[in-house]
C-alpha cells in the first residue's frame, strides 16, 4: 500500500495534507468539548455561580460543536477529491502500462486478470481512500489525544480502561493473521470468476452447440463456491469485531461508574462533587478510545483487501518490459526492404524453438507467402515483424535498420496488418477503416472498394456510416476480415502483413481482392501466411514453414518441383489441371 502511495501527485499530497489538518483540528474540536462540560457541571453545583459563566462554557460547547461539524464536512469533501482523482490517475497508469505490454507480457497476466486489476483493485483503493483513509488519519489522533486528557485522571480507571482495550489490541492482532491472506486469496477467487464468465460468454456458441451449458454451469459453480467459501470466512472474523467493541463499550462504561461510585463513596462531601465531575469526563473520553477501535473495525475490513489491490496494481505497474524503444523516430527514406537474418525465437518457458535460424530478404514491391502446417511458425514471423516479441537470436532489419533501433511508434507506422481473427471497434465502418488516422471519406471508400467490401457496406444502413456493434457481431466473419483489411490500406503503408486474413473469403473474393491489391497498391511489400496454395499460387517468393524452418523457397512451379511438403500440401487442395 505505501508502495502505491508513492504515485501520488502532488495535487493528491496538498489532499491528504488538508485532510490530516481538517480532520487533527475536528477531532480536538470534539474532545475540547468534555472540558466545558465538566465546568458546566462543577458551575452548577458551585454556589456563587452566575449564568453568565454557565452560558460563556455552553456557547463555548457550541462553537466548538459547529467549527467541528465545518472540519468534518471539510475533511468528506478532501477524502471524496482524493479518492476519486487518485483511483483515476491509478486506472490511467494501469491502462498505459497494459498499452505498453509486448505479447510476453499479456501472455504472463491473464485478460481477466488485468480487467480486475484495472476496475476491482482500483475500486478497492478508491474505497478505503474515500473511507478508511478518513478513519485511519482520525483513528490515532482520537485515541492518542483522548489518552493524553485521561491520562491524568484517576489510575484506577486508567487501569479497567486498559485491561478493557487490551481485550480489543488481541482481537486485532487475531484478524490481522487470520483474514488478511483470506482477503488475498479473495481476489484471486475474483479473477477466476471473471475468467470462467469471460471463457463462457466469448465461447457461447461453442458451449451451445456442444450442449455444455451444465459443464460450464458447474466450473462457474466451483469457481464461485471458492471465492463465497473464503469469503464467509474473512467476513465472519472481522464480523467479531463490531460485538466485541461494542461490549467492551458497555462494559467500559459500567466499570468506570461503578469504580466512580466507589471513589465518591470512599470520599468527603467536598471531593464528591470534583469526583462526579472526573466520571463524567472520563467516561466520555473512554468512549472515544472505543469509537476509535469501532473506526479501526472498519478499517480492518478494508485494509487486507486494499492492501492485496495495491499489491496486485503495482504487479502491473513495475512489471518489467521485454520490449525497449529504439532511439529512431525520424522518417527515413522508405526502400519497401525487410531481411530476416537468421533469426530464431522461443517462446516464454518454451523448451523448443517456434522459430529456427530464418533467413529471408523482401525487396521492395514483392509479395512473400508463408505456408506450412498450424505450428510451424507462420505467424510468429508476422509477429515479430510487428515487434510483439523480440527475436530470440538473429536480427530483422526493416529499410537498413534493426528494428530494435526503431522507436515501436515509428515502426508500426510502417505496417498495414491485418490477422485472421479481425478485431472490429465499436462504432462505424468508417471509423474502423480509418481508425486512429485522420478520417478522410475519399480514402474510406477507396479502402472500401479495394478490400472488395463495397458488396455489403452499400446495402447498409448508412453505408459507410453503418455501426459495427461491441466486437463486429453485426458482421460476418468475411465481412471482418474485409474490413480490416481496409484498414490496412488505408493507413498507405510500406510493408502489408496479411496473417491468414483471406481465409474466411470465398475463392472469387479471394482471387479479385489480391488482384485489386496489386494494381491499385503497388510497390508496397507484401507478407502473406495462407493455408491455401490458391491464395499464394502467384507470390513472387514462397517460403515454406516446418518445425520452425524454412524447408522450401520459391515460386509456385519452383516449389512443385523441388519441395515434397509444398507438394502434397498443393495435391490435398487443387486438382492437377487446377496446379497446371
């Protein structure tokens, strides 16, 4: 928790400063008004008293009352400032940070698991900020002002009032060792929960047409047994808190008018009244010591899961990042020119390589296609070209110029991409194709027409205009892919990076829409990973992927001739006169 702390801003300091101050000065205010009304009581049984001297003490009483009631509602509205603009600067820092993850990074936390941490946790902070922070500046302050007052009093009530809180401090140290890795274990409950509901809700069409809706029902079941378990027992420890404190307040209260009755008992009529004054005094501030240790039941069931939340986000926040700007960020000349040299890579705890000593040159203007079988590395090498990982060993070089030494911004600018499983925003097709670009309708419908999507967006309602729905389900799995690769186009860049993008079309859009590519985008380098010979047949130079390695290179007639794999991947799709 202190750790998070030190990410406030100095805005968030002057806030908790003038918290502390407004919150010191209410709890003073508060505990200066027992003195007045032990003057009051001694007044009134006090003969030669005028009224005078009893009303000066009751306006005092009430001055006191009112400037407290103003530091209180100034103290509510620092607290709510604080919480409110701390947990915002907090899910920004998250959001940023996420945004900066290479696939290492995504890939070690989960996709629920960063939701939690960016909306429970924050909420989390944000609570006790708005909540405990209060009480935990005010809890001290009012036990350790409420001690000094007292502490002059009487030792025999000195004494019952600290076997009585002793009985609290026990209590205390009980729930800290016993709850707080329950509240841990808590959040990580939540983030199962949040994964089996995510998992269920993406895969409802599998889970439907599989008829697992009850295996799923029971997964979330165990999920939610777990957390609701563990949380029964958090909660049922910090629910002996509020009973306990409250009978100690009873008790307390008892004790000291019983010993009061005692000591005036014990004394003469002059020390009676002086005696009497003390008890009601003292009984007060006991009782502030008790509302301080109610104060700490709430904080006690705020901080564990707090400080678990704070742990959880600064997780995120000092994680380190596999993947470094370069110091490139000047548009140099743009030669269309990319070469792999070398270069292999291993996934995160992987044992094998994905990839093995890949080397390949792309000039300028050329289309190059990867084929193979699923896991023989395709996509990693559009992956790597993105700078989503870093190669292992080896090196890329993009326009004469390690890609490492490219600033990421730089580099992807340079990329038009587009993946099989094409992401759509919410919003219109046209703020999807020219997506985080300035919007230029010209360039819109020409991206449009060349991604062969012209078809369907005319017959929409608003054609360009039209609104794609929370993750494109308004729109088919072609129409998807269409469309992303519209945005590709129209960013008008230097190399395209298709990872398998045509395969939801038919073979008619499939052949037209690479056709209209070339002769309306040449001279821009083109990567192609396919699973279809057709979609390749006409690459200027195949690559052919197994177990990592390039196990053939060349044209489509080369590849027949000479490569075996190549082969019986063309004879299982195309007929011979189709291959002719």
């Amino acid at each position: 928790m202190i750790e998070l702390m030190k990410r406030m801003t100095k805005r968030h300091v002057f806030y908790t400063l003038a918290l502390v101050v407004f919150i010191t000065a209410q709890v003073v205010l508060e505990l200066t008004v027992p003195d007045y009304m032990s003057n009051i009581t001694k007044l009134v049984n006090t003969k030669g008293s005028s009224l005078e001297e009893i009303f000066a003490c009751g306006k005092m009483m009430i001055l006191f009352s009112l400037l407290a009631f103003v530091c209180s509602i100034i103290s509510k509205y620092y607290s709510s400032k604080l919480a409110a603009s701390f947990s915002q600067h907090l899910r920004k820092e998250v959001f940023e940070k996420v945004e900066s993850f290479s696939l290492e990074e995504m890939d070690r936390f989960s996709t629920a698991s960063l939701i939690t941490r960016s909306t429970n946790d924050c909420a989390q902070i944000q609570n006790i900020m708005s909540r405990g922070f209060n009480q935990l500046i005010r809890v001290p302050i009012m036990a350790g002002y409420a001690l000094y007052k007292i502490s002059t009093r009487y030792y025999q009530w000195m004494a019952f009032t600290a076997a009585s809180v002793s009985l609290l401090v026990v209590l205390l140290i009980f729930l800290v060792i016993y709850a707080h890795p329950r509240f841990r274990k808590m959040q990580y409950y939540t983030d199962n929960i949040n994964q089996v509901t995510r998992e269920n809700m993406t895969g409802m069409r599998v889970v439907r047409a599989y008829n697992a809706e009850q295996y799923e029902e029971d997964k979330f079941d165990k999920a939610n047994e777990e957390y609701t378990v563990n949380a029964l027992k958090a909660r049922r420890a910090m629910g002996l808190m509020q009973p306990v404190t409250k009978f100690v307040n009873n008790e307390l209260n008892v004790g000291i008018y019983c010993i009061g009755a005692f000591l005036i008992a014990q004394s003469n009529s002059a020390e009676q009244l002086e005696i009497f004054s003390e008890m009601v005094v003292f009984s007060t501030y006991a009782a502030r010591i008790v509302r301080a240790f109610m104060g700490l039941n709430m904080i006690f069931n705020m901080i564990p899961r707090a400080s678990v939340s704070a742990e959880r986000i600064n997780e995120v926040l000092d994680t380190e990042l596999s993947i470094h700007d370069g110091n490139i960020d000047a548009k140099l000349e743009e030669s269309g020119c990319m070469e792999f040299k070398d270069v292999s890579f291993y996934y995160p705890e992987a044992t094998t390589p994905a990839l093995s000593h890949i080397s390949f040159t792309a000039n300028k203007g050329q289309t190059i296609a990867f084929i193979g079988s699923t896991g023989s590395g395709k996509s990693t090498i559009i992956n790597l070209m993105m700078r989503f990982y870093d190669p292992s060993s080896g090196s890329i070089v993009v326009d004469g110029v390690d890609i490492k030494d490219y600033k990421q911004n730089n580099l992807r600018e340079k990329m038009g991409y587009a993946s099989q499983q094409a992401i759509l925003f919410t919003g219109t097709i046209r703020s999807n194709i020219s997506y985080a670009k300035k919007d230029i309708e010209e360039k819109v419908r020409r991206a449009v027409r060349i991604a062969q999507a012209d078809d369907f967006v005319s017959h929409k309602e608003g054609d360009i205009n039209a609104k794609i729905t929370r993750g494109g389900t308004n729109v088919s799995g072609g129409q998807k892919q269409r469309l992303s690769v519209a945005r590709a186009v129209y960013r008008e860049p230097e190399f395209y990076l298709f990872d398998d993008t045509f395969s939801a079309l038919d073979y008619k859009t499939d052949r037209i829409l690479r056709k209209t590519l070339k002769e309306e985008t040449a001279g821009i380098t083109t990567f192609i990973v396919a699973q279809r010979i057709g979609t390749i047949k006409d690459a200027d130079k195949i690559l052919v992927l197994d177990e990592g390695k390039i196990v053939g290179e060349g044209t489509h007639q080369e590849l027949m001739e000479n490569c075996q794999i190549y082969k019986e991947i063309a004879y299982t799709q195309l007929s011979k006169e189709e291959l002719a």
